[in-house]
C-alpha cells in the first residue's frame, strides 16, 4: 500500500499528460504542444536547481550558463563541417563508428559532421569538467558570495558565446538537425512530430522525477537533508559535505545541459540569450516558487509560467506579471501551491468520509 501511495504521483503526472493532450486535440489546439514541450525542457532545469537549493541549501546562478554550454557544444558540434579532415585515417575511424556522419547543411551542400548522439555526450563531458571546475571552489563559499561567484560564471559564458563568431555571435546558431533517438522517436520541430515530441519530453521530465525520488530518499538525500538543515551539525556527525554539495552540483549542472541539447535539436537552433543573467534568476525564482525542496510543486509551477510566458500571455508585460505572481506565490504560500492544495484535498476528504468508516477508523 506505501508503494502503490508512492508511485502515485507519477501515475497522476502520466494521466495528465496524456489528458492535456487529449484535450488540445479535441479544441483543436495541439499547435499549443509546442511551447508546452519547451516548457517541460525548462522545467529540467529548475528540477536540478531544486536539488541545489532545497536540499543542498545552495544558491546558483549560473543554470542558465550550463542550459547554454549543453545547448551550444551540441549545436556547434553538428553543424560544423568537418569534411576537410575526410581523408584522414583517424576521421575515417570515427565515422565508421557513426560519431561522424555526412548531412546537408542549411544550402544544400553535402557537409560531414558530429552525430547528434556523439555531440551529446560531449556536451555531457564538457559540462562535467566545467562543473567540477566551477564547483569546487565556489562551493566553498557561503550565502550571497555564492551566488555572486555562480553569477559571474554565467556572465563570462553570456559574453562568450555573444562575441564569439564560432557560436554565431548575436544571432546564435540556427540549422542544427534532427536527433534520432530510435526509431519513430526524432527530435525536430516539424509539425508532423509535435505530438511525439511532447511525450518524448514529458517521459523525459517523469523518468528524471523518478530518479531524484529515488536519489533523495536514499542516504545521498538524507545527507543533503542534513547538510541544509545544520552543516555544522552534519560535518561533526561525519558527513563530507563539501563532497556531498558538489556531486549536488554538478548532477543538476549535467539535468541543465541536458535539458539545453534536447531544446536545442527541438528548436533546431540556440542564442546567447540562453546564457543570459535574467534566464538563470528566473529559473532561481521558478524553484523558489514551487517550493525549493518539492519537486513536484517546482515541475508544476515551472511547467506551468514558462508555458504562459512562452504563448506570450502578457505581451509585453511578460516580465512584470511573473514577478506579481512569483511575488504573491512566495508571500500566501513559500513552501510552494501544491503543499497547500494538498493539505486542503486531504481534510476535503476526511470531511466527505462516511461517519461509519471514520467511526471504524477510530476504534
């Protein structure tokens, strides 16, 4: 019975994924499945961010950097030609075994790159190293110094990427191609796939949900719990904190990067604005919103906003109504809606329980 109440969660996510898109078809809406699948790769984001900030108790603002880094060295990597080093004995070893392979580019021209598999496990690697780099002395600070460290990160990337040629400077990178994950399952923007699209993207939210469940209902999670709770107290019961606290970090870096490669073959194209300073303080603000430490109430609200903002529900009054609503959230309930809304259910239906079985209950 504690497992079935368990695995509960993830069962109501699946029906509501598949009930949205069942409604959509039937108002004739599903162009809507669009935005709500770039919002559900947003959400990845702001699900690593609530490993860091509500149960490491650290506050990074570089999330979008890292979004950016999967992002970008998967689309620089695929559409980049390589086909001067074709004759080259190493060149032709690698394509034999797919990690280069011929395409056309945005002209028509034939064009030897990176697999899209290849470039996202460079991505991943890339996003290790730079992590590990990153995290390990800021990581050592505490409180707003933080912050201000992961900041600045996040500025150095923006700046590269928007005076870098090789990146497409302001205009970004634009022609990445379509990712064939397996058969029948490709990663593109067409109409034609925006319904397998939104399920490939939502699967990919409630397997990543499933492994942080898992993860933090483990020792790992009970020592994170510790660790924001009283890290003094933690470090004399002998808990490497600092370890625990990067490994954090640098697992919701790599949930970051991979939500950025998939965007990125989804949208067949990423710019700086990706790495920009105001997207890392919105996903700060997301986790903040939904609870920090819920993980749920963090893909709900996330999930939710990011699809507002992107149909552009506001206009240009985008920016000062998530503000209203990320203020007015936080003020009636800062542990996230759905602790609330929860709280609310159970005593609705303790009061619509039959006097007999409550009676039967007590005795």
């Amino acid at each position: 019975m504690t497992r079935l109440r368990q695995l509960l969660p993830f069962a109501l996510f699946a029906l509501a994924m598949v009930a949205t898109q069942g409604l959509l078809r039937a108002l004739e809406m599903e162009y809507c499945l669009t935005q709500l699948t770039m919002a559900l790769y947003y959400a990845i984001v702001v699900i690593g961010l609530c490993l860091v900030m509500g149960y490491a108790g650290q506050v990074s603002l570089g999330h979008g950097a890292f979004f950016a880094i999967g992002g970008y060295t998967s689309a620089v990597l695929t559409t980049h030609d390589f086909s001067r080093f074709k004759a080259a004995g190493w060149a032709g070893g690698l394509k034999q075994l797919h990690v280069f392979v011929g395409q056309q580019d945005l002209f028509g021209n034939q064009i030897m790159t990176v697999s899209p598999w290849a470039a996202f496990f460079a991505a991943m690697l890339l996003t290790l190293v730079v992590a590990t780099l990153i995290g390990y002395p800021a990581l050592r600070l505490k409180g707003h110094y933080l912050a201000m460290a992961t900041l600045g990160f996040g500025l150095i990337v923006n700046k590269t990427v928007l005076g870098t040629a090789a990146f497409g400077a302001a205009d970004g990178i634009n022609g990445v191609p379509e990712w064939t994950l397996a058969p029948g399952l490709t990663i593109c923007g067409k109409s034609a796939a925006r319904v397998s699209n939104y399920y490939i993207a939502a699967t990919l939210v409630l397997a990543l949900l499933l492994l942080l469940r898992n993860l933090l209902h483990s020792r790992v999670g009970r020592a994170l719990q510790a660790i924001h709770d009283r890290e003094t107290a933690a470090n004399a019961m002998g808990i490497d904190t600092a370890a625990y606290k990067l490994r954090a970090f640098v697992l919701s870096a790599l949930l970051a990067a991979l939500a950025g490669v998939f965007f990125t073959h989804y949208t067949a194209g990423i710019g700086p604005s990706e790495a920009g300073a105001l997207k890392s303080v919105r996903y700060v603000a997301l986790a903040a919103a939904g609870g920090m430490a819920n993980l749920w109430g963090v893909t709900v609200m996330s999930t939710g906003l990011n699809y507002l903002s992107l149909r552009g529900l506001f206009g240009s009054y985008d920016h000062a109504v998530f503000g209203v609503i990320l203020i007015l959230i936080i003020s009636i309930a800062p542990d996230g809606p759905l602790k609330p809304l929860g709280k609310w259910m159970g005593g609705l239906a303790s009061r619509l329980r039959p006097e007999g079985r409550r009676e039967h209950g007590a005795a």
